[in-house]
C-alpha cells in the first residue's frame, strides 16, 4: 500500500516515521521515498484508515486531506516528529 503524504523532509522524519509503523502494525516491510513524499508499507488494505490516522497524528497528513489551521497544526507535529527522529539515530 502506498499512500503520498505532507510535510517529509527528510531522514528525521522517515525514521519517525517507520519506528512508528513498525511498533503499531509489526512489519518492517516499510519504505519512504522522502523526495516523493510516499510512505509504502505492506498492509492489508483494510488498515488503511488506521495508517492515514496513524501519519496525520506524526503530523504526515495524506496529501490534499488537511487545510487551513489543521494543516499548519500538521506541520507542527511534523517538526516534532522529524526532531525526535534525528535524536533516535
């Protein structure tokens, strides 16, 4: 499953990210592509809803699903996310 993401920037964020994943959805079938902003990983598709609100709430909104405050709000977590992200490495 794929899903285009906001607010990736850079490994900080892709670790965050992926350490994320792996402990809600046990796999480390995951990859990022932080150019494109595309979060692969291998779920059933059922999950699907549950990964979209999993990334919103790292502050990884799908793309074109937040506006406004609630994607400044995004942005935030994003930068909190990719700072943890660069302590974890």
């Amino acid at each position: 499953m794929e899903i285009t993401v906001e607010n990736i920037k850079c490994g900080g964020c892709a670790g965050s990210i992926t350490k994320k994943l792996v402990a809600v959805f046990d796999t480390d079938k995951i990859d990022i592509n932080i150019e494109q902003g595309i979060v692969s990983i291998e779920l059933d598709d059922s999950k699907k809803d549950e990964l979209i609100k999993v990334l919103l709430d790292l502050g990884y909104p799908e793309t074109d699903s937040v506006h406004g405050f609630d994607s400044a709000k995004a942005k935030a977590k994003s930068f909190v996310s990719c700072a943890i992200g660069k302590m974890d490495k």
